[in-house]
C-alpha cells in the first residue's frame, strides 16, 4: 500500500471516529427532548462507527502502516425536531459513502488488491446504513403529529443494540 492510499485511510478512520461523535450529539439532543429510545438509536449508531474506525485502525496496522489520530470539529448539537435530525444524519452516510467510494478508486487505481477486498465490506455497509436512514424518515413523515406511532417508533429503539458481525475478530 502506498503512502497516499495510507494516509486516506487514516483520513477515513478519523472520519468515523467523528462520525460517532456526530451520532453521540444527535443522541444527547435526543435525551434531552426525553425520546430515550431515539437516544439509544443514536448511541448504539456511535458504537457502530466506533467499530467503523477501529476495524480500519487494525487493516493498517496489519498491512504495516501506523495509524494516526487527530482531532475533530465540533458536531452539530441543536436541531428543530427529530425528522432534521434523521435528515442530517442521512446525509452524513452520504458523505461516508462518498468518501468510501473515493477509497475504492484509489485502491483500484493502485491495483491494491487487499484494500480493495477490505473496503467492500464497507460499500457493503453504506448501502445499509443508507437504506437504514431513508426508511426511518419516510416512516416519520408517515406519522408525522400521530403520538402513539411516535411511542412505538422510539419503544423500538430503545430495544436496538449492537453486536459486532461475528466474522470479525
């Protein structure tokens, strides 16, 4: 692996890091609207693109290449309703995905074999985590003021969890 293609991938795993600290405001706006299930989507979300970061953290240092940490921007905390929050948050996974997208070209301009396999996984995992986030806000459009869909929309996420894909070490 180059040093361009190593340093991109080390652009990306900061991105995820950030990108849980993204989905860590979304969900302390949502404990702070009293929507705790809303809140555990969120929080179950950052642990997700914790993994993210890590498993692209252990790709480097198994290819021989240090990973390198930096700081990041202040997310976003406030929002005018939870369907902005949703929205905002879908367009964050576009931007992942975009950036996912431009790993693979590099990959693939350099013939890099290996991180060309790796990063599938992670097209694999936008195309989910997109889908994820529109199906979500269609579902809050439908329901928009009706309170009793709203109850049952958070119960569900104060139910979801996350458990690594047990194919991963």
């Amino acid at each position: 692996m180059n040093e361009m293609l190593s340093r991109a991938l080390n652009d990306q795993m900061n991105f995820e890091f950030y990108s849980a600290h993204v989905y860590l405001a979304m969900a302390a706006y949502c404990s702070g609207e009293s929507l705790d299930g809303f809140a555990n989507f969120f929080i179950v979300q950052a642990e997700e693109e914790r993994f993210h970061a890590m498993k692209i953290y252990k790709f480097l240092n198994d290819r021989g290449h240090r990973a390198t940490l930096a700081g990041m921007e202040t997310p976003q905390n406030e929002y005018d309703s939870i369907l902005q929050v949703f929205e905002h948050a879908y367009e964050h996974e576009k931007v992942v995905t975009s950036r996912i997208y431009h790993l693979s070209d590099l990959a693939l301009n350099d013939r890099e074999h290996a991180t060309m396999q790796f990063l599938k996984w992670f097209i694999d995992e936008q195309v989910e985590e997109e889908s994820m986030f529109d199906s979500i806000i269609n579902k809050l459009k439908r329901i928009e003021k009706d309170s009793n869909a709203f109850y049952m929309l958070d119960s569900e996420f104060a139910a979801r969890s996350f458990t690594p894909p047990s194919s991963e070490k």
